[in-house]
C-alpha cells in the first residue's frame, strides 16, 4: 500500500468521507487524491493533531501493524521529519539486486526506509537505498563507492534520457540494466542520437573493470548518486 492508500484506509475506518476529512484539516477538495509519495511535515502535523489516534509510522512505512500509535507522535516526528517533507524509499540490500532491476513487483515487497528531504519538487521522483557490491567505483578518497556502502539513487525521469545525461552536476549513476543488473559507474561519453552510453569505473584497475557500452532503452531506471553512507 502506499501513503495514499494507508490514508484513505484510516479515513475509511474512521467513518469519514475523504471530502470530510480534507474539510477537517483545511486543504481543498481532492488533495489526498493528489497525494504520490509523501505529505508535507506541516500538513502531517495538522493530520496528527486532528487525529490521534493515526499512527504515523504506519501511515509513511507501512511498518506498525496496527492504525494507532505505539509512541509519542512529537518526538517521531521531530527526530525523522527535521527536514519540510519525508517520502518512503524501497532499500535494497545485495541479495535482492539479482531481481529489482526488472521486476517492479518484486520492488514493491522490498523493505522501505523514511527519507527526510528539503525540496517537494523531488517527491514525485524514484528513490532508492541501493548497497555497493564491488569496488567498481573506489577511488581510494572518501568520496568513493566501496563495497558495503549505502548509496541514496534518485531516478532520472526518462523524459530526459534522450536530451542527455548532465554529467558535470552528478559523476556517478546507478542503472538498472536489464542484462548486468545494478551498476554504479560513471559516463564516459554519450552519443544520444542513439542512445548509447559508454560507462566507465572510476576504479583505475581497468583489467578488472573495463568500460563498456549499454543502450538506455535496456535500463529500466537510470539514477543519479544523491549521497552515500558508509558505517565507520
């Protein structure tokens, strides 16, 4: 279920109209309909006011098992939502890379993770917590990919793809190919005419890692690395 359809589970329970229940926490008619992948840490803050009982934990993971909450709601949502807005990201650990990259199913019975972010421009998008198998991209500085690393991915909207990649604003991406799986790596050269991509490891062992060419219209995502945890 998504954080729209856990709302209108909860409304529904409670006996309300989503119209009645827009009125109560004074947005427009059609707003939870309008909701994709999160809600606003001010509206969140008027829904938990108006509704106690509404666990927010469950209503942005999925988590709680039950609608009513288990803890105190101001200090969840201080400590997860200091940032304006939280959308729920599936995290992908290794033993799953063998199947997201082609099955949105699978994708979906992946455990989440709450993601706190600034901008609500980037709501709409697919973000990832993807873990780091290979050393393709270490560096060796402390801005390298290592393997069992965390790396934070936002997809690309493919309206783009065929523009071209912006290279300077992000070195590295993450595709999900249909062939290779998930692979961090940079872009060497495009040639968008085609949709061909060289890829390239900024690991400088190229015996190992050597470039190679992948066609978009083989990638199902094609994301950018927005961040990257590493445990110390």
């Amino acid at each position: 279920m998504s954080v729209k359809e856990r709302l209108k589970s909860f409304i529904k329970r409670e006996g309300l109209s989503v119209k009645a229940f827009e009125e109560s926490i004074g947005v427009s008619n059609g707003y939870v309909n309008s909701i994709s992948k999160g809600i606003g840490k001010r509206k969140l803050e008027t829904i938990l006011e108006k509704y106690p009982k509404l666990s927010l934990e469950w209503l942005l993971t999925g988590k709680s098992p039950e609608h009513f909450a288990s803890e105190p709601k101001d200090d969840y949502l201080k400590n997860l939502l200091a940032p304006t807005y939280a959308t729920c990201i599936p995290k992908i650990h290794k033993t799953a890379l063998a199947h997201v990259f082609y099955d949105k199913h699978h994708m979906s019975t992946l455990d989440k993770e709450v993601l706190p972010i600034h901008d609500d421009t980037v709501l709409d998008a697919d973000w990832f917590k993807i873990e780091v198998t290979d050393m393709a991209m270490n560096t060796g500085s402390k801005h390298a990919l290592v393997e069992g690393d965390w790396a934070y991915c936002k997809a690309i909207s493919k309206q783009f793809w065929k523009e071209g990649f912006d290279t300077t604003a992000s070195k590295m991406f993450c595709f999900f190919h249909n062939e290779h799986g998930i692979l961090f790596r940079a872009i060497r050269h495009q040639d968008v005419a085609s949709g061909t991509l060289t890829i390239c490891a900024l690991n400088p062992d190229k015996a190992k890692f050597p470039d190679f060419k992948i066609k978009v219209s083989e990638c199902s995502f094609i994301c950018s690395v927005i961040n990257v945890l590493r445990e110390l």
